[in-house]
C-alpha cells in the first residue's frame, strides 16, 4: 500500500498493463491515503471517491476485455478546482461560484475522461487563481507537506501538496504567472506550464486570458511528459489552441542528453532578492549540466526588470474583464442587498460581489478597471504592452544565444503562513523568475533542485525554452533530475519529512 501511493504514474501504468495492479486497486489506495492525512493538508476541495472508483473498475474492465486503453488509462488524478467538471463542484476557490455544478467539462477533462483516468477530486487553490500560496482560497489555506506551518505555494498549492503529499501521483495545475512552476519549486515536485496555446483552455476559469495555460504537476519529469502529452494538442473550442501536434515530450525525457546544448543562465533572475540556500542549489545544477557536457553561458535579459510591473497592469486588466460575468444571474451565488425591498438587478450584482470576492480579488478588479479606463489607458495598460513586447524581444534575444534558458523557479523556499499576507508587493515579488514566461508564451518547467541548507526546505530550478520547443525544457528537467537523484541516491520526495504530527 506505502508502495503503491508512492509509485510514479509511470510505473503505476506499468504495472496495470504487466496485469499485476488493478486500477481500483490503486484508487482506493490513493483515497486512503486522501482520508488518512488530508484533514491536516487540505489539498482538496471535494473528494469523488464514488466517481473515481466508478471510472477505475471500467477501465480495469476495459483492460480484462483486452481493449486497447490509453498509457494513463487507470492512474488517478486530482483537478485544480479552476478546471470545469461536469457534475462535480467548481468553486474557483471563490465563495462566489460556491455551489455551482457545472453542466459541462473543460477539454482537458474531455481527454482525461476518454483515456479512463480516474478524478480524485478537486484540488485548493488562492480565490480565483490570484496569488502565491493558497492564502486567499476563500475555503482556506492548504499546507506544505514539508512543513505544515509553512505555504504549498500559489495559487495552485493544492495540486502541488496532494502530489507532493502522495495522495494523488498526478495532478492538473494552471499557470498564469507561475502557479504550476512556483508551487512545484516549494513542495520538491516536477510542475510544467506550456507553451501558450499548447494546451486547451476550453472550460478553465479565466483569469488573463492571454497569460493562462494549464498543464501537468507529477513527482517525476517523466509523469510531467506523459500527461502533458494527453492534454495537449489542437482544440476547435479554443481559438487561441496552436493547430500543431505536441512535440515528442517522452521521447525527449527518454533519450535526454545536454552533450553540446547551449544553456543560459539568465543575469538578471539571481542574485539580489534570491535566497542563500536557493542559489547554491542553482549553482550546483549549473556545475552538475557544465560536467554533463553543457555550454553554459550567461545571458541578459535587461527588460525582465519590469515583467512584474507590466504583470500587474496586464493581469488584473484582463481579470476585470473576466470577471464581469460573475453577476449573480448565471452562476453560483446570489446575495440579496441589505434592507432592500424591491431590489434592482444592478443592486443584486453589487451585494453579490461584494460578499462573494475577496480582498485580493476586488483589489485587482480596481486596479485593472482603473488601468483601462478613459484616459489612463495609454499611460497604463497601452505602456505595459509595450513592455511586454520587449520582454519578448527579450527572450528572442537570448535564445539566439543559448537553447535553454535557466534560472531558479522561486526566489525563495516556502514562507510561513502569514508572512507576505498583508503586504500584497511582497507576495507577488515570489513569482519574479515564472512571470516573463506567461508575458511571451513560453514553456517552462520546475525540477526540484534540493533542500536550501538554512531552512532544510525543497527549492526548485527552472527551465525555460521558445515557443513551441516544450520537448527541450523536458529534456534538460530530465538531465537534471537525473543527476540528481544518482547524487541524493533517490527522489527529493523520499527526504520529505512525515507529512502528519509535524505542525
Ligand atoms: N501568483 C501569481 C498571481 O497572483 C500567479 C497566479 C497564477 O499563475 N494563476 O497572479
């Protein structure tokens, strides 16, 4: 059973397919584990253990018929509550869609479904996928499992602690300006987010559409690849969905080799702002790819400097917009105005948002309604275009010079809850090193890169590729995974502490 939960997806597929583990088998394995320790981890939201048993016995059904089934088929997996699944509750981990069921699902639960994964259920997440370590999840925080004391990271912490946690070996995260990649670095878990446009968007809950992507959060690179390249692919229902097929990601896990690659380490994602223990891990990664027989150079990306500050226009102009839909007629909650006899619709919609969102939420519903507004546009929103053009200059740049680009995922190991929650700057300045990613649509991915030595806790390396080349951030996460787990003689994930009796 500690076996069986520990196991990766790859594996898991492996044994089901050799016909030595059932799929229920391993469910229930998983939903044990999920009622043994998440009362202390709060990883999920809602827990369908009727629904991922269901869809387990079909397939092991499928598979004792001798029909073909999917690699994943029979290998559970938990949903970032962003995702809309038909007849399971999508809160957004907002009161305000609280009780909604959606009558539909996102595209990537379409193919979730049709390969025979079983959905464990749907993972905690910061109020609308607005922040960096579930503290603004309207249902409350999730915990790290390293440290029950400190954040999973943000906004997908959720999905990073369950992995982490093994209470599920898969998971979906979404990753607007770092929510894959920043909970991944924090929890010693492998996070990818896409190029843009790589993966569907179909059915996930808009933040800025135009930065969103969601994608795969697993224990190994390899389990990253195999998921990413279920999810992936051309959708007809999204119009930003590139009409291309998914790069070759297993294959490049499989035969990974950095011999002659060109990586960047980039200047100005270090130094200043990053902590002790997260740079020496980052400098033993870039030795460890040196010895590997990498070119490894520095690069300059000068422009990075005002990818937070182009962010937080972009971001919370799209968000606004977005978000007007939640209006109290179509979804979710209804609130009636205060002492109002006959109330007016306009009333209603006012009495609703102002109970149904957050502090973090109406702050950015502010700040982009003002950036957009008559006048300021231009000084504003128009400005940080711009900026974001030459953050893409950035990255073109920087790729004629190297294949790869590298830097730590975080600048920091997870912070004790409370820590950055009155001080919103603080908060966003941990996803300095994703955010340039989501600005020019660019790949990415976290490998876990060892433990800081100030605080014993996960930290995580970064890699970076052009649009369209996620095979290459695959291939240098597995370089790098590997090399480091023949130096630690295992996985990070098998130093982590117990996850229950610690806080
Ligand atoms: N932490 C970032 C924010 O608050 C990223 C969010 C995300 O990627 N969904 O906007």
């Amino acid at each position: 059973m500690d076996d069986t939960i520990r196991a990766s997806a790859a594996d898991l597929a492996a044994a089901m397919q050799a016909g030595e583990m059932s799929s229920v088998e391993i469910t229930q394995a998983q939903l044990d584990r999920i009622a043994e320790v998440d009362g202390d981890l709060h990883a999920f939201l809602h827990v369908d253990a009727d629904g991922a048993l269901a869809t387990a016995k079909r397939v092991d059904d499928a598979r004792a018929a001798g029909e073909a089934v999917a690699a994943l088929a029979g290998v559970p997996i938990a949903i970032k509550d962003v995702v809309v699944t038909r007849g399971l509750p999508t809160t957004c981990g907002s009161h305000i869609l609280e009780g909604w069921i959606p009558p539909y699902d996102a595209t990537i639960v379409t193919r979730l479904r049709q390969a025979g994964l079983p959905i464990l259920g749907k993972t905690n997440m910061d109020e609308l996928a607005m922040g960096s370590s579930t503290e603004h999840s309207a249902y409350g925080p999730s915990r790290n499992p390293w440290d029950l004391g400190r954040i999973p990271g943000g906004s997908g912490g959720g999905s990073a602690a369950a992995v982490a946690s093994h209470q599920a070996p898969l998971a979906i995260g979404t990753d607007t300006g770092g929510s894959i990649r920043q909970p991944a670095a924090v929890t010693g878990t492998v996070g990818a987010k896409p190029t843009y446009g790589g993966v569907s968007r179909y059915g996930l809950i808009a933040l800025a559409s135009s930065l969103d992507q969601a994608g795969p959060v697993a224990r190994t690179v390899l389990d990253a690849a195999m998921l990413h390249e279920l999810l992936g692919g051309h959708d007809p229902l999204d119009s930003t969905s590139l009409d291309a097929p998914v790069p070759a990601l297993v294959d490049a896990v499989r035969d990974a080799d950095v011999a002659g690659l060109r990586v960047g380490v980039v200047r100005e994602l270090g130094g200043e702002g990053y902590q002790r223990g997260v740079r020496a891990r980052f400098d033993e990664v870039v030795g460890l790819l040196t010895d590997a027989g990498a070119e490894v150079t520095e690069v300059s990306c000068p422009h990075f400097d005002y990818a937070l500050a182009a962010y937080y226009l972009i971001l919370p102009s799209e968000a606004s917009s977005n978000l007007a839909k939640f209006d109290a007629m179509r979804y979710g909650l209804r609130v009636p105005p205060d002492g109002v006899a006959d109330p007016s619709a306009e009333q209603v919609m006012a009495a609703t948002r102002a109970a149904g969102f957050g502090d973090e939420v109406k702050r950015r519903i502010i700040l982009g309604t003002y950036a957009l507004s008559s006048g300021y546009y231009d000084a504003y929103y128009g400005s940080a275009q711009k900026v974001r053009t030459l953050i893409q200059r950035d990255f073109a740049a920087a790729f004629d010079q190297a294949d790869v680009l590298l830097s730590p995922t975080a600048p920091t190991t997870a912070f004790r809850f409370g820590e950055k929650l009155d001080d919103p700057v603080a908060m966003y300045l941990n996803d300095i090193a994703t955010i340039p990613a989501n600005l020019a649509g660019v790949p990415g991915i976290s490998v876990p890169s060892g433990l800081a030595d100030e605080d014993g806790l996960p930290t995580g390396v970064q890699v970076l590729a052009p649009a369209r080349a996620d095979d290459r951030v695959y291939r240098v996460g597995a370089v790098i995974e590997a090399l480091l787990v023949e130096r630690w003689g295992g996985t990070l994930l098998a130093r982590a502490p117990s996850v229950t009796g610690t806080r």
